[in-house]
C-alpha cells in the first residue's frame, strides 16, 4: 500500500505486462507487481476505499463492501472493523478479484456488534474508490 497510486506510466508489472516498461527493464533493484487472486483466473485489480461515515457518533462494529460483477460474481472485503466514528475517513487498500470493467455495483454493509444500542444506526456519508491506474 505504500507505493499507491502507481506513477502515471503505471506500476512495473512481471510476467505478460513486462515489456510495457521498457525504461524499467534496465534498472538493477526494480521493484515489480504481481497482484493474484485466490481463484481462477487469479487476477487482482488494486484499488483504494475511502469511507465517510454518517449517523451515530461513535459505536462498534464493521463495515464491509461487496463487489458485484456484470457475471454474478461478488466478493467480499472488510474495511475496518472495531470502534468506528462518523469522525473518521477510513481507507484501506484492496486488491479486488472484480475487474473494475465489469463492476456492476458495490455494495456498503455495516454490522454492528450485540451490545450496541438498537436504534444506532451507521451509514456511508461518502465512498471514493480509486483504481490503480487512478481512475475512480
């Protein structure tokens, strides 16, 4: 998560995207990328989460987004989880197993713990979601 967002040539990567980095094929030392996925075809897209949130002041829980694809396919990633505040932005970078192309929707759940209050209520005041190569 350190060196995101790539440079605006992109983010050296090994393997068949090599040779898109000419320049980097001749340093000693470089750095390369190599994002995989749990499944077939083990591609991952990385991309940064940024939530503000709304509501309840302060309370525990979770937040979690589901990214549906135009296949069917949805995954699932935690953002934060414990003491969450509408005071708070919470990023996180991911490395999503949805192609960014074929992201369909992007689902928000919250989950608070047994022992918060009913009627607290916690909501998404905002999500900004930027792709590697520094789109939203």
């Amino acid at each position: 998560g350190g060196c995101f967002p790539c440079p605006q040539e992109g983010c050296p990567m090994m393997g068949h995207y090599a040779d898109r980095f000419p320049d980097k094929l001749k340093r000693e030392n470089q750095k390369y990328f190599l994002n995989t996925g749990a499944d077939p075809p083990f591609a991952t897209w990385r991309q940064k989460v940024f939530i503000q949130l709304s509501g309840a002041k302060k309370m525990r829980g979770d937040i979690n987004l589901i990214f549906h694809d135009t296949e069917g396919n949805t995954k699932e990633y935690e953002i934060a989880s414990g003491d969450l505040s509408q005071d708070q932005v919470y990023a996180k970078c991911l490395d999503v197993e949805i192609d960014p192309k074929k992201t369909k929707e992007i689902e928000f759940l919250w989950n608070k713990t047994l022992f918060t209050l009913l009627w607290a209520r916690l909501g998404a005041e905002t999500v900004n979601i930027t792709h590697g190569d520094g789109h939203r």
